[in-house]
C-alpha cells in the first residue's frame, strides 16, 4: 500500500476539508498568516529603524576618539585652579609617537570667520585640520578634491567649502579654481565638500570652510596652538587605549596634576555607539520575542484546531481504519492538513510582510544616504516559514498521534 | 454448524473467550466455536448484550479476543499489528454497517473507491472498479451524489458496494437493515441474496428474525454462548 501523502486525491480532499469549514480555516489561517507577517515585519522593521538611525552616522567613524584642554581644576606646579592651557602641535606629534592604537588622526582648529566672494559674503566657520580628517569624517566630495597632507606641510592658502557656502557664495557656477576671501586672507578654492552624517565635530562641513591646519594657525596668529586632537583607532582597538598616554604626555608637558581629569578632557565615543548598538540590539531582541510571540499563538491555534479536526472526524477515522486505512495514512493525513495550511498562510505572511517592509524601504529612501534597510532577506524568509512549518507540523502532531491510536471499533461507536 | 476446519472453511473459531476489564470484569463471549464455510449467508442472531456485536468485531478483526483461535480463510488472527489487522481487514473483509458509515463529503463513487485507495491502486482504475460495482448496485446515476442527497437504501447499497469493491473473502453486515424501512429492508437483504448467489460469503448480525429466516443459516448467541446452529436438529426456531 502507498502513503496518501504522494496521491493527488489525498490533497484534493484536504482542499476539500479546510473549504468545508471556511470560517475556522479562515480564522486559522490568519493566526499562522499574522503570526509570520508579523514576525517579517518586527525583524525587517527592526532592521530598517536600526539602518534609519545608522544613516545618521553614515560617514562618520564610529572608533573615534579625541582630546581637548580645560581650565585647571587642581592647582599644580605653581599653576593656579582656573588657569588655562592649550594643546600643542609638539604635543599632537609626541601623541602621535607614542599612542598605540591610533589610526587616522588630525588636529583641528576652528574659527567663526566671514567668507565672500565678489559681492557675496557668508558667515562660516573656518577649520583648519590635516589630510588624514578625511579618513575619520568621509568627506563626500562634490566637486575637486579634500585638503591634503603637502597642503598642510606647505601652508598652502587652499580652502575646501562646503556646499551650503558654495552656493551662497556662487550660485550654480563652479568655486573651483576662485578665490574666496576668509576674514580677508584669500583662498584657493580647491574643492567642495559635503556630509552624509547627521553627527560632526566642529559642525557641519556644509556650512564649513575647511584650510589646512598649519594654514589656519598662521593666519590667525595662534602659534601652535591646537585646539582639538581627534583620531580614530584601528580595528580592534578602542580609542580609550589611548587615553592614559595621552594623559601622561599632556599632564607632564603642561604641568598639570595626574588627579586633575577636568583639565585633560578625553572622549570616546565609540562608547557612546557602543551604547547605542546595544539599543538596537535590545530593540531587535524585542521584536524577535513579539514576533515569536505572535507565532507562537499562530502555531498554538493550529494545534488547537487539529485537535477539534480529530475529535470531529473520529468517526470517519474509524471508518477509514476498518476499510485498510493504517494508522500512518491517519497521521498523513491529519498532518497534512495543518502542513497546507501552515505552509500556504505561512508563505503568504511572509510574503504579506516583505512587501509592507519594500513600502517602508521605499518610503524611507533618501538619493543620497540610500536604503534604509527594511528588508527581509529571502534567507529570513526561509527560516520564518521554516520555523512556522516545523512548529505547525509539531503542532499538528500531537493530534494526529492521538488520532492513529484511535482504535476503529471506538471510533465508528463515537457519537 | 460446529465442525472441524477443511479448504471450504471461510471463518474457523476455536474456543473464543472475551471479556471487557472493569471494576467488574464483563464476560462477553464464552468459548465460542464456530465455523463458516466459503458461500454461506450466515445470521448471527441474539438479543441486545448477548454478545453478538463483540463477536462480530472479533470476526471483522475490529476488537481483540483474550483466548482461543481464530482462522481466517486459512489466516491465524493473533496479536496481529496494526498495520497487519488494517491489511487484512482491507483485502480479505467488506464490512456494512447499520449506519452506513459513509464519508459524508465524498461521493457515491469516491466512497466505494476508498478501500482500493488504501490498496495503492492508481485514481483512474479505482474510479472505474467503483463505477463497476455501483453499476452492480443500480446506482451508476448517483455516482456522483453525496450520502446526503441518496436514499438510506441507496445509501446501504453504496455501502455494499463499497463492502465488495476489494472481491473480500467475506463480507460483515452489522444490522445492515436497521436503519431502513421493511421495504427498503428487503430490498437490500435481496442484495445480499444475489451477492451471495455469486459467491460471496456473508454473515450479518441481526436481531430481526425477518433478516434471519431470509438467510441460509441463523447462529442464535445468548449470554456470550453460542446457544444453537439452524443446521443442527435441535435448533429452536423461536427463542
């Protein structure tokens, strides 16, 4: 004898079974259709808000690290409380011999400066900064090129504008080429520059007039000094590796009290995303135990129903065992049952969730940043209705057990 | 009649003993010895509690016994798996039932079909094995009718069809005419009449003496104990 499961009639009548009681078949379906919907949506939802928020830092170097002077908060070498210091770029240069996980880095030094062109004049803020910032803030070049390392080792009088200055400066005509006037020291324009990140240091290089740093330092008169030092640190290290060379370097350079923490400010703020990645993995955590939760009440009502399925054809099971039927054909079949189901409703939850996810994707594009990310991969989708297969068949079994063990002559006598 | 087993010998039972476990143990068949040659149209016949469903169940291999033996067209039934019993049930028994116990949302032909699926046998020659043995029954025409749009007659000869469609070696009638009027009831026992004309070996329980006289042999069951044969002398007619 064959097992049902490969004979066309035995799904034909299972078609037929789940048609005969529409709204049960109906109410479950959409238990296991919800329940994978659901499921798609949390996670590739999860995924996008997570790719949303990302974009906001798109560009922007998530190892980062950085130092900047204070006013002294203990007295020290006959320094007094509230006295002041700068870094500076013999400082920059000995950090740099002696740190051990820097990667890129560069010193900044920022202006509130006055750019024109012709009759145009734009309020901006003029910083000076070395080749490698490009490596730590990804620049996104709109037309020429970034400030580069001979330009900052030969003072060149070069600027790279934002593109908000740009315009306000030349309308729709190239800058490259022209020289601009900042605070009265003229500027080749080299290039124009924008940002994908919605997060900066020393503001937004739209509205930035960036010089090299060697530049900046001798047309403002300011010696040496540095305002800040950022760097990033290499893959697997963390900036804070720095931070207690960087401490010694500075404190005994500028006589300040190893307790003083004030006066060295040191940040990282790899911590600060490190915190945030742990939210969008708690968010993610989240979404899979609702998304599991929804599931698990889809696969709960399949086995609820297989069990109302086998009390309600005891009889016809009975009657199907005295004419041959052995007790696989019995469990085939039950199984079958909530296998169409589980698959079919299954597959177009799934399906139901990938495209409220391509709506969101779509909705959310942005020409320049990209896709958010709500997305489901085929993969996932795989693995939801994988997991909804397994755990509806597993479902489905319990019942269909208690259905072979149906003796026949108990099930023709049951009422 | 009580006799020793031979090549015409359908159903052989030697000493069948059965009793149901309880809080007070039921005794239902008591060493009961009966045999049923090939060709006979056979009653069982006893009152309600008498034990003559538990012996057809035993016989359609439906319910275990507790000791004795049991041949079936020269097949031992003991401790028979699941699998086998559904086997044997399938290719050597046709069973009719006083309800009918039809699919209700199969047709005529899907239900007498049925049997021959579980033999593996292919739609196309199964639908037409089926058709034949509606034909047989006069019900071509409702092939293709629910259980719930026939007649109980038509019902009952589905049912039959159904019972016969696998050429079994005999065929069990549980009250086959319980459900149906007089009319209809000696319809379906000329069925049976035909049926066995052709061959068939049939043995129907009955607690309708109508049913019994138009059968060649009656077994009168009382007490679990078979109490006499109609081909033994001193059978009593009326009991």
């Amino acid at each position: 004898m064959k097992t049902s499961i490969f004979d066309i009639e035995n799904w034909q009548e299972i078609g037929a079974t789940l048609a005969r009681n529409k709204t049960r078949t109906f109410l479950t379906a959409f238990g296991i259709f919800w329940g994978t919907a659901m499921l798609a949506m949390l996670f590739g939802g999860a995924q996008g808000f997570e790719g949303m928020m990302r974009r906001n830092f798109a560009g922007f170097a998530t190892n980062l690290g950085g130092v900047f002077s204070n006013r002294r908060t203990v007295p020290y070498k006959g320094f007094n409380k509230g006295s002041d210091w700068d870094i500076t770029s013999q400082d920059v240069e000995i950090i740099r011999r002696l740190a051990p996980a820097i990667e890129y880095s560069t010193e900044m030094n920022l202006r509130s400066a006055t750019a024109a062109y012709g009759t145009q004049t734009k309020s901006a803020n003029a910083m000076g900064v070395e080749g490698e910032y490009a490596g730590i803030m990804n620049p996104v070049i709109i037309e020429g090129r970034f400030i580069n390392n001979s330009d900052v080792t030969n003072e060149r009088k070069v600027a790279v504008i934002g593109k908000n200055i740009a315009t306000s400066l030349f309308g729709s005509d190239s800058p490259i080429g022209k020289y601009i006037s900042v605070d009265g020291i003229y500027f080749l324009t080299v290039g124009v520059a924008s940002q994908l990140s919605e997060v900066s240091i020393g503001g937004r290089l739209d509205d930035n007039i960036v010089i090299p740093s060697t530049t900046l330092r001798r047309a403002y008169n300011s010696g040496n000094k540095v305002n800040f030092f950022v760097y990033t640190a290499p893959p697997g290290h963390s900036p804070s590796d720095n931070e207690s060379v960087m401490r010694r370097v500075l404190a005994t350079a500028h006589s300040i009290s190893p307790d003083d923490k004030v006066a060295i400010e040191f940040m990282d703020i790899s911590e600060q995303f490190e915190m945030i990645d742990k939210l969008f993995l708690g968010i993610s955590l989240l979404a899979l135990f609702v998304g599991f939760g929804s599931l698990m009440a889809g696969v709960i009502g399949v086995g609820n129903i297989m069990w109302i399925v086998v009390k309600e054809r005891t009889r016809e099971f009975g009657i199907r065992r005295a004419i041959g039927a052995k007790p696989l054909d019995i469990t085939v079949q039950v199984l079958s049952e909530s296998i169409l189901l589980t698959l079919v409703a299954g597959t177009l939850g799934v399906c139901f969730g990938a495209l409220v996810l391509g709506i969101a994707d779509s909705l959310t594009y942005d020409p320049l940043l990209g896709h958010a990310g709500f997305e489901l991969p085929f993969k996932t989708a795989l693995i939801i209705v994988g997991t909804f297969f397994l755990l509806g068949s597993a479902a489905g079994t319990v019942p269909a057990i208690k259905a072979m063990k149906i003796k026949p002559i108990e099930a023709i006598n049951d009422k | 009649m009580i006799g020793h087993l031979n090549e015409e010998t359908v159903i052989s039972l030697r000493d069948i003993n059965k009793t149901y476990p309880g809080a007070v143990p039921l005794h239902v068949l008591k060493d009961i010895s009966l045999d049923i040659r090939k060709g006979e149209l056979v009653s069982i016949m006893g009152a309600s509690g008498s034990g003559k469903s538990t012996l057809l169940n035993i016989l359609g291999i439906l319910d275990n016994y507790d000791s004795g033996t049991y041949m079936l067209d020269g097949t031992a039934i003991r401790d028979l798996s699941e699998n086998r019993a559904a086997e044997l049930r399938n290719r050597m028994i046709g069973f009719v039932f006083q309800s009918f116990n039809l699919i209700s949302y199969k047709n005529a032909l899907e239900n007498v079909a049925l049997p021959l699926f579980y033999q593996g046998i292919g739609r196309k020659k199964r639908n037409r094995l089926a058709m034949e043995q509606l034909e047989r029954m006069g019900l071509a025409d409702r092939a293709h009718h629910l259980p719930g749009e026939l007649s109980g007659g038509q019902k009952q000869r589905v049912a039959i069809a159904r019972a016969i469609v696998t050429n079994p070696s005999l065929i069990l009638a549980d009250e086959p005419t319980g459900a149906l009027d007089s009319i209809t009831s000696g319809e379906v026992m000329g069925v049976f009449r035909e049926l066995n004309e052709s061959g068939m070996t049939i043995v129907i329980v009955t607690h309708d003496p109508g049913v019994g006289a138009s059968t060649n042999r009656i077994i009168r069951i009382a007490d679990g104990r078979i109490e006499g044969s109609s081909d033994t002398p001193d059978f009593k007619k009326e009991q």
